[in-house]
C-alpha cells in the first residue's frame, strides 16, 4: 500500500459563478488527488497584486492523497484548465475562474523551477493563511518553524479578507 501524504491545497476564483468554480474543483480534487479530509469556510477577499473588479473567494481543502508532489501539480494544472484557466501568467496576477497553490505537502520542503513547498507566499497573504488556521491552526511550517497561527498573527498583508457562512450544499462531493 502506497503511503499517504497530507496535502493542503488553496482554491481561489474570481470569475462568476465563484462558488460553482470552487465545488467543481473540490470533485475533481476528490476524484484525481484524494480522499479530501477537510474543508474551509469560504473566504472573500480583495485581489492581491492586482486590481479587479470582483473579489475572490478563497478556499482551504485537505487531501489525503498517494501522488508526489510534481503528480499533484500536474492534476491541479490539469483542474484548473478544465475550469476554464487559461494560461499561467509569469508573474503577473489576473483575474481568473479557478487558482489552485499547493501549499503544504506534508513537513516537506521542495525547490523545483516548476515547483516550491511550503508555498513561496504562505506569510504573506492573509486569504491564504485565515481558511488554512481554520483547517490547521498548529500546522509548523517546515522552513519557518512557525505554526500557521502564529504566521497569521505576524502577517504583513492588511488585505480586507471576509469569512462567508459555511453552506454544506457547497461541499457535496
């Protein structure tokens, strides 16, 4: 039997209809990646390093999943280009219909041109760091050292970021 990794995997999509975006991508992610474990409550949040005119909901999901790291990056890219993404920009942020960042895999650390764990901008992003403290406040981020608790109550970005009411219907697999 393969062993399992934990993966934490951040959703985001701020083309309409958001929330469809994000429960077709968390099938997809429980069909090609894994049993997911647990889910965030949706989160709405300005865009970061970019202006746009509708706001982001953002996502934390859990999965328990036998692939390495490059297998899951290749599913996700894979994910968000059935969901309508288009090409990854180099560099620049744009608005798009689904986003997914690999930001843990385990305690793991990997620094890949294509790839790096924990995710490169992990502290500095209150959308990413406020659904991972609900689904894993006392998770130690492998090169800091820090838990994602103490990395939200440091975190540089003043982003206004929103907690939506959790509604079951949209974690239907």
């Amino acid at each position: 039997m393969s062993k399992k990794h934990t993966v934490f995997l951040l959703l985001g999509s701020n083309i309409h209809p958001r929330t469809d975006f994000l429960q077709k991508a968390i099938r997809f992610i429980n069909n090609l990646l894994g049993d997911i474990t647990s889910v965030s409550s949706l989160y709405e949040s300005e865009p970061w390093g970019f202006d746009a005119p509708v706001a982001f909901l953002n996502q934390v999901v859990c999965v328990e999943s036998t692939l390495g790291p490059l297998a899951i990056l290749k599913k996700t890219q894979e994910i968000e280009r059935k969901l309508g993404r288009t090409a990854k920009t180099n560099g620049e942020y744009a608005s798009r219909t689904m986003d997914i960042d690999l930001l843990f895999f385990d305690d793991e650390i990997v620094r890949l041109p294509e790839l790096t764990i924990p995710h490169a901008q992990i502290a500095n992003r209150r959308f990413t760091l406020l659904p991972l403290v609900e689904v894993a406040p006392d998770m130690v981020h492998p090169v800091s050292g820090k838990t994602c608790r103490c990395l939200l109550e440091e975190c540089p970005d003043e982003g206004k970021v929103w907690r939506i009411k959790k509604e079951k219907r949209l974690y239907a697999l």
